[in-house]
C-alpha cells in the first residue's frame, strides 16, 4: 500500500499501463513536454518518447475521432481531454462514432480507447471548465462510463478501462485530483466496472454518489450522525454500467433514499438512479426519494459556485426531509 | 498532365487537370495501366451505372431504403480505387462510395442488405482494410487520418484512401483532420468528390473559397484539382498522392471535380433546384462516355465487348438481388448483439425480457 493523491495514482497507472502493454499510447492536448494541465501525464513522453506520447493540436473532435483510427489500426490509446466541458466539441466523434462502431460493423473493428477527463466544479476555473455533464455521456450506448471518487478506485478503475476492448469514458474527480488521497494498493489493482462501492455503512438512511460528490455525502453522513442518524454512503464508481443491484439491497435496508449529484437537475444521472430504485426497490421506500443537486441553470461563475455545487450541508437538508416525510 | 477543362461549378473559373476530353480524345499523359486492367475500371464503371438503375427501380418497390446514385461520379470513385494497392491499402468511405467499397471486396449483395437495412449488410470483408460507409459528413475524415497514423507509428505498410463530397468539407471534421494529418504527416489520401451539390446547395453557398483543393494549403500539404469526370486524370493524381504517402511525406488532398447525373438520393427532387444547364453539362461530360470512345479507339472496345459488359453487370445485379431476396429476416434479438464485449447485467436483463416477449408473440 501507498498513500497518493488522484493525480498521483493516475499518473502511476498510465506509467504502469504504457510499460506493460507497448500498443497503449497517451494523446491529448499539452500532455507531452508539459505533461498535462493538471500533470497527470507527467513524465511519461521523457519516459515513454515522442511515438507514444503525442501532444495534439487544440482538436476534439480531431483527436477523439483520430483515436478511432488509431484503435483500429491496432492500437490502445488513452485520451485526455483537457476539461469535460470541452469534450461538447467532440461529442459526435464519442456517441455516434466511437461507442458505436462495434455494433456498427457486427464486431469487426472494436474499440479499445479510454477517455479520461477532469470532471466539475469546486476550483474557481473559468467559464465552461467545471461543467458536469456525465448524463450525455450515460445516454451513449456503447460506452463505458464510469466516476470514481478515490485514488484507489482511479487506479483500478483506469487499468480496468484501458484493458477493456471496449471505449471507456472516465471522470475524474477535479478537485480532489489534489484533495483526495487515500492508500492505493500496490501489485495489479483492477477494479471491475459495474460494482458499487459501500463508502460508509448506515442503517437509517442511504446516500448514493459518485465522483466528487462522494467526499461531501461523507461529510453530511457525518454530520447526521452528531444528530444520531446512521448514514449509509454508495459511491457509484460506475454509471454505466449501474450497479442496481447494491442500490436495491441499500434500498430494501434503510427505504430512504438521498441521490447527490453536481450537475444540472433536470435529466441529470440522479434520475436514472431515482428510476432504478422506484423499479426495484418501490415497495420499500419510506419516503420520496430525494435529489440533492446542482440547478437547472449554466454553471455559475467563480464567486457563485459555492452556492451550486452541493454541500454537506444541502445534503444534510435531504437527509432530514427523508426522515421527516 | 495539362490543365484545360473550364469547370462548370461555382462562380470562379477553374483550371482543372485532365487527360481525356470530354470528346475521349487524350489531352494529357496516359498513366500507366495495364489493358487488363483498364477493362476492370470500365466494367466496374458500367456495373454503377445499371446498379443505379436497379436500385432505384427496387426503392420503388419498396425493396431497398434510400439509395445513393453515383451515375456521373463513376470516374470519381473507380479512378481512385483503382490507384490504390488493394494488397495493403485501406479504404474509409462516406456512402456514395459502393463502387469502391466493392473493389475492397464488398460483396454486392452484403450492400443490398445494408441498403435494405439487414444487420447482415453490416458484414465486412474479412480483409480487414475496408471501413463501413459512413452517414455523418466528414466523421470520418479523422478516422482515416488514425488509421493512417497507426500505420505509420507501427511500421505497418499501407496508404488510407477516403472519400467525401464538397459538403463535406465545411464540416469541423474535415479541418480538423486535415489539419492532424499535416501535423503528423500521415499517409492519407483525401479524395473529395466535388459534385456542385451538396443535396440543394451549391457550392458557391457553401463556401466562399474557389476550390476544395486550395484549403490544403492552410494545412501545410499540396491540394489538387483534377476533372473527376476522366478517370486518367483521378487515377494519376491519386496514384502520385499514394507514391509520396508511401515515400513517408504524407498526405495530399484531391479534389475530383465531378458531375451528378441524377439526385442526390432517392428521397431527393433535384428538379426543385438543378438547373437544366447542369443538367446538360453532366450529359456533356459524362465519364464512362468518353472512356469507351476512347477504349474503342485503341482497338479495346466494340459491339460485342460492350454486349458482354452489360450482360456481365446484369448477372453480377441479378445474382446479388438473388442472394439477397434468399436471405432470411433477421433474429429480431440481434439488436443486442455486438453493442459491448462483455454485456453488463442490464443489458443482459433487457435481452431477456425482449426473448420473452417475443416468444410470447
Ligand atoms: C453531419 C451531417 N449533417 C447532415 C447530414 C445530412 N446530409 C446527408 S448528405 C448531405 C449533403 C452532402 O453533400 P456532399 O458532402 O457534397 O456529398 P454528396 O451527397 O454530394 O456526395 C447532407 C446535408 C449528414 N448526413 N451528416
């Protein structure tokens, strides 16, 4: 084991991956010399050369779509868009084109790129920076997508993706890219897809989050319990594929339900995991289920965003509302 | 070669390259191509043109879904294929492309199905070097620029061919690929079919530029314009751009300007927009026109030849419509199939329930 931040534990895993598999190569815009915005690909074009570590033209739908080509000539690329709210330039490139190429051509070109991209708000970044919109994404059958919310999981979680013959779309979460650091196992980690994660055990009420979202429900589960209420926290890790099944058995266990999600409301993921437990898990609910989330409005500037991205306290409201209904 | 033709496309005047006039007569060097061959290119040419008719006559009936015409871009098409090594090259079409897609091997018949909307139509040769046809405009234009790239990086052989119209060109797509593969000087081939038309638009209110071909510039790699309507011609520009792909300095953009004889699909009225003087300047330049004049003209082409091409077309059409009426509907539970490798247990359970609906039908 070994105590790492977000970052620290992707860069590790892409070094790791690069040298296990000599067809993985990093592609993305300033992720050469300068090894990424955030540094997450530091390093690597020193260590890997200037044939696997491509620095791109400002290109979206260029490089997504390259990437394609570049699968099917035998290749694994690993992508990073440098901020989510820019891969809206490229989105055709990932729904129409990359997640569908398999059912396209019956299974001959298949398509082993991963995706990876800082994901939220939280750290005062310009306009269109911070912007979640992972529903797109989840809307895109084909697709792999998944969130999670700790160093450990981003390393298994990233290994997992680029093993998988399959395109892979990974949020990361961009402010606990530094924030967050937890003990990350050593050895091969894979985190298979589709699995929730228990954060915290609790009896009385169940959060579910993924990403970012998953350190504030902590914190409100906390805070509930200085009110003696126990708090059960799901971090998702996984939006596609859904891990239903862990959501049905929290939901069957405590019938109350608080969804938390950084982005807009409306049509947000929070709905597909509201309708999930309204299928599966109806007749035990005690109480609505509850979303505490970002508004149906543009992703408000710096000084304002405080306001917009969930708190524990906002998710402590929820909490309440579902007990008192 | 020399340049001579005028083209009848958009408000500038163009000089474009040609090698045979629209009289057949040789107005520039013959690449070279072996008799043999040139007879393959023609009949191939010969096969789109009552292909057209077939399809369309088969979308009347209800048997086929929309079906793209390509009759006056036969020269476009074949001509470029046909410069290219189908040993080691790939090919990455936009949909008007059947002509070419079949010289990758495409078997007539899977293109019906696909027309016809059979999962089947999916299939590709198993030579792995041919793309599907693509639907969005110029999506595909990066793809060919990666396929070429990975190429390159692996040390593999093999040129990347890809097709697309002029509407095309004012995609994102299309610059951002250009601009990629000058960047990383791949081998690509860009070969833009510059019909006039994209559906009712011309040119002239697509873009402000007098050519497709000149846009290259802007990308660090060399842009030609050639008469799409003479095969010679779109053979030996694409042939020199394949020879300086493989030389390692990478890719060239062509734009074939070409002629459509008919509408854009079988959906589509040209009536509502095309002149009658495009009309009749398309008849003028018909591509397979002056190649015959000019096969016949080398002692390669006559009566009974002519009899023996149409006779061979019609059965490859025949056969085709054949295998295609025998093949059986599609498992309606396909449409689960090849969405993932690994389905995951949601996909699995709506698999389930669907099977059980059926069954219950
Ligand atoms: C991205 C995208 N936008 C719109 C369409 C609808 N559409 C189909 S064909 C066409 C015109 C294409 O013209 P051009 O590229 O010149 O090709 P041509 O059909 O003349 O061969 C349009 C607008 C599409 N297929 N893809």
């Amino acid at each position: 084991m070994s105590t790492m931040t977000v970052v620290e534990s992707i860069r590790r895993t892409l070094d790791e991956e690069m040298a296990r598999d000599e067809r993985v190569i990093v592609l993305g815009e300033d992720v050469g010399q300068s090894g990424g915005v955030f540094r997450a690909t530091d390093g690597l074009q020193a260590k890997y050369g200037k044939s696997r570590v491509f620095d791109m033209p400002v290109s979206e739908a260029g490089i997504i779509g390259t990437s394609i080509g570049l699968a099917a000539s035998g290749l694994i690329p690993v992508v990073e868009m440098q901020f989510l709210g820019f891969t809206q330039q490229a989105f055709h490139q990932v729904g129409n084109q990359l997640a569908r190429m398999r059912y396209r051509t019956r299974g001959s070109l298949t398509m082993p790129v991963t995706i990876r991209a800082p994901y939220g708000g939280g750290v005062r970044t310009p306009e269109l920076h911070s912007d979640a919109f992972e529903a797109l994404f989840a809307h895109s059958p084909g697709l792999r997508l998944i969130a999670p919310a700790t160093a450990a999981d981003a390393r298994g979680m990233l290994a997992a993706a680029i093993r998988d013959p399959d395109p892979v779309f990974m949020l990361e979460p961009l402010r606990g890219y530094r924030l967050v650091r937890d003990e990350v196992p050593d050895g091969d980690h894979v985190v298979p897809f589709g699995k929730a994660r228990i954060a915290r055990a609790g009896r009385d009420v169940t959060l579910i989050a993924w990403s970012a979202m998953v350190q504030v429900a902590l914190e409100a589960a906390k805070l509930a319990a200085e009110e003696g209420t126990d708090v059960e926290v799901i971090d998702l890790r996984s939006l596609v594929p859904l891990d239903t099944d862990t959501i049905r058995d929290a939901v069957k266990q405590t019938g109350r339900v608080v969804i938390v999600q950084e982005s807009p409301l409306s049509g947000g993921f929070a709905s597909e995991v509201a309708a999930s437990v309204a299928n599966d898990a109806f007749l035990y609910l005690k109480a609505p289920v509850c979303r505490v989330s970002g508004y149906d409005t543009p992703y408000p500037v710096p000084h304002l965003e405080d306001h917009y991205i969930p708190d524990a306290q906002r998710v402590l409201r929820g909490i309440r509302s579902t007990l008192n209904f | 070669m020399k340049t001579g033709t005028v083209s009848p496309i958009g408000r500038h005047e163009l000089k474009v390259s040609q090698v045979l006039n629209e009289s057949g007569e040789l107005v520039g060097e013959l690449p070279g191509i072996a008799d043999d061959r040139l007879a393959d290119m023609f009949r191939l040419m010969c096969l789109g043109r009552r292909l057209d008719q077939k399809a369309i006559a088969l979308q009347r009936r209800g048997k086929l879904g929309t079906y793209p015409p390509l009759s006056g871009q036969e020269a476009a098409s074949v001509g470029s294929a046909f410069a290219m090594n189908l040993d080691i090259d790939y090919f990455v079409p936009q949909y008007r492309e059947q002509l070419a897609m079949f010289h990758w091997g495409l078997p007539l018949s899977t293109y019906l199905l696909n027309r016809m909307g059979h999962p089947a139509g999916a299939d590709l040769p198993a030579n792995g070097r041919l793309w599907p046809q693509q639907v969005a405009l110029a999506a595909h234009l990066p793809h060919a620029v990666g396929q070429a790239w990975g190429l390159q990086l692996q040390g593999k052989p093999g040129v990347v061919l890809t097709q697309f119209g002029d509407g095309a060109s004012n995609e994102g797509d299309f610059h951002e690929a250009l601009n990629i593969a000058g960047v990383h000087n791949v081998p690509v081939v860009f070969v833009c079919q510059n019909n006039g038309w994209a559906i009712s638009i011309p040119w002239e209110k697509q873009s402000a530029a007098t050519s497709v071909a000149q846009r290259a510039a802007g990308y660090g790699f060399p842009g030609v314009t050639v008469d799409g309507n003479d095969v010679f011609a779109v053979y030996a520009a694409v042939a020199q751009a394949r020879a300086r792909a493989e030389r390692g300095e990478g890719p060239t953009l062509i734009e074939a300007r070409c002629t459509r004889m008919g509408a854009h699909s079988t959906a589509d009225d040209p009536t509502r927009y095309v002149p009658a003087d495009y009309v009749a300047e398309a008849e003028r330049r018909d591509p397979i026109k002056r190649f015959r004049i000019w096969l016949a003209s080398r002692g390669l082409w006559d009566d009974d030849r002519e009899q023996l091409c149409i006779q061979w077309c019609d059965e490859q059409i025949e056969e085709a419509v054949r295998a295609f009426d025998a093949t059986p509907r599609p498992d309606p539970e396909t449409i689960f199939d090849h969405v993932v490798a690994h389905p995951d247990l949601r996909l699995r359970r709506q698999r389930d329930e669907f099977r059980k609906m059926q069954e219950k039908l």
